[in-house]
C-alpha cells in the first residue's frame, strides 16, 4: 500500500537521509530514552494518584505492539509501521502534565524529544497528530488523522483488562475500574482480507454487564469505529464470543 509519508519523505529527503546515516529513530531508541522513561514513569504514577487503571510501561509497550501491528497485517509501508510503535510507546506522556488535554500536552512535549533524537520533520508531524488525536477526556473525543494515529486510537482503546486495575478494593471499585477488571481478555484481531477489525473481548458478566461495558467505553467505540474506518475497515467487537457490533 502507498503511503503519504513516502511522498512526502520522498519530496524532502529526509527519510532517506535519516536511513542512509544510521540514525533512523527506532521503538527501542524511544524506548530506551531517560527523558520518555522519567515522563511515563512519573505520569502512571500521577494517574495513580488520581485513581485511574494503569497507564505505565506495560500500557504504552502493549499499545506500542499493537498500533504496529495492525499497519504490519494492513500492509502499510515499515516506516509507518515502526512510527505507529513510537506513536504507541510516547501517546500517554501528557499525563505527566496534567490528565486534562494529556494529549496535547503529549505531543508538546514528544515534540522537543524527537527533535533531539534527530528525527525528520515530516516523521514528526505524522506522531504529534497521532498523540494529539488519541485521546478521549474532557468529553471530547479524538478523532484519527493519519493511518499512525488509527492504529494507535485502535491499539489504546483495545486495552481492557483486569490487570490495569490498581484499586486492591473490589468493593471501592469505581465504573472504569469495574469493567476493566471484568475483561478477562482481549484481542485486536485485524481481519485485512475481509477488511474487519474486531475487538474480541472475554467478560466476566458477573462483574460488569455488556451494558455496563457500552456505557462506559461508547466514546472510546466510537473512536475506534472511526479509526477503523479511516484504514477502510469495519469495526466490529465480540464479547463471549457473541457479536455486539
Ligand atoms: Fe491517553
Ligand atoms: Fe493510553
């Protein structure tokens, strides 16, 4: 599949440039940046604080994983695919300013960092849109703009599970909390014959309901259906292995 950061990268340069001298901005250069490591390490625990599931290294790795992935079965172009696991392991970093506009404040200061590790400017524009477009508070949700920023909205919201929980209390246990612990599994399955994706959740009904789960997560499905959209797919989720969308 042709992508729009070729020809962009092929009008500039840049990309060639950054392949040709070595110095091509990979997961594991982010990964292993002190700055990125500090900013998700302080924002888990900042959201910690303020009773939200966990958001730390397991969270961005996984989401990292999957948001690459997802361009790897569509076959999108690799640099795309490893900008989709930068975009995945950098997207929560907002957090460490504040849960309000995280994302935003996110691609701020993602901005700064890869400049730093010398990424070109054209890659830099695709991963601030993605970490821009991720997120869902304020009420407002996040809307895709590029592939990167689909498989990231993709990658995050299909991360439910009971492992997230960080409130040792089931009896304190709030919405959010109650239905992820409910999710005993889940699966982003890229269909890229039948153009589907689908979100193959294992819930445990006796903690949460399916309704429960639609009134909490509406905005994140509906976020997802549109990223799914923006890669000319339909979104779909089973729960129990029954179809609910
Ligand atoms: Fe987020
Ligand atoms: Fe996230």
């Amino acid at each position: 599949m042709t992508t729009k950061i070729d020809e962009i990268s092929e009008q500039s340069g840049e990309v060639k440039h950054a392949r040709n001298n070595g110095s091509t901005v990979t997961l594991e250069t982010v990964r292993d940046d002190h700055e990125v490591q500090a900013f998700i390490k302080q924002a888990n625990k900042s959201l910690g604080v303020l009773g939200f599931t966990e958001h730390g290294f397991r969270h961005v790795g996984l989401v990292a994983n999957i948001a690459r992935n997802v361009l790897i079965r569509l076959e999108y172009d690799a640099r795309e695919q490893d900008l989709a696991a930068i975009a995945g392991y950098m997207h929560d970093i907002g957090n460490v300013v504040s849960r309000h506009g995280h994302a935003s404040t996110g691609a701020m200061l993602a901005y700064p960092i890869l400049t730093r590790l010398g990424m070109p400017p054209s890659e830099k524009a695709i991963i601030l849109g993605a970490i821009g477009s991720h997120g869902d508070d304020h009420g407002q949700r996040g809307e895709p703009v590029n592939p990167v920023s689909a498989a990231l909205i993709l990658a995050d919201k299909s991360d439910v599970h009971r492992s997230r929980v960080r409130n040792p209390d089931p009896s304190k246990f709030d919405d959010h909390d109650r239905v992820n612990y409910a999710a005993t599994s889940s699966f982003l399955r890229v269909d890229a014959e039948n153009r589907t994706i689908t979100l193959e959740l294992t819930i445990d009904t006796s903690i949460a309901s399916v309704m429960q789960y639609f009134e909490i997560f509406m905005p994140r499905m509906q976020m997802s259906r549109r990223a799914a959209n923006l890669l000319e797919c339909s979104f779909r989720i089973t729960m129990n292995d029954v179809a609910v969308l």
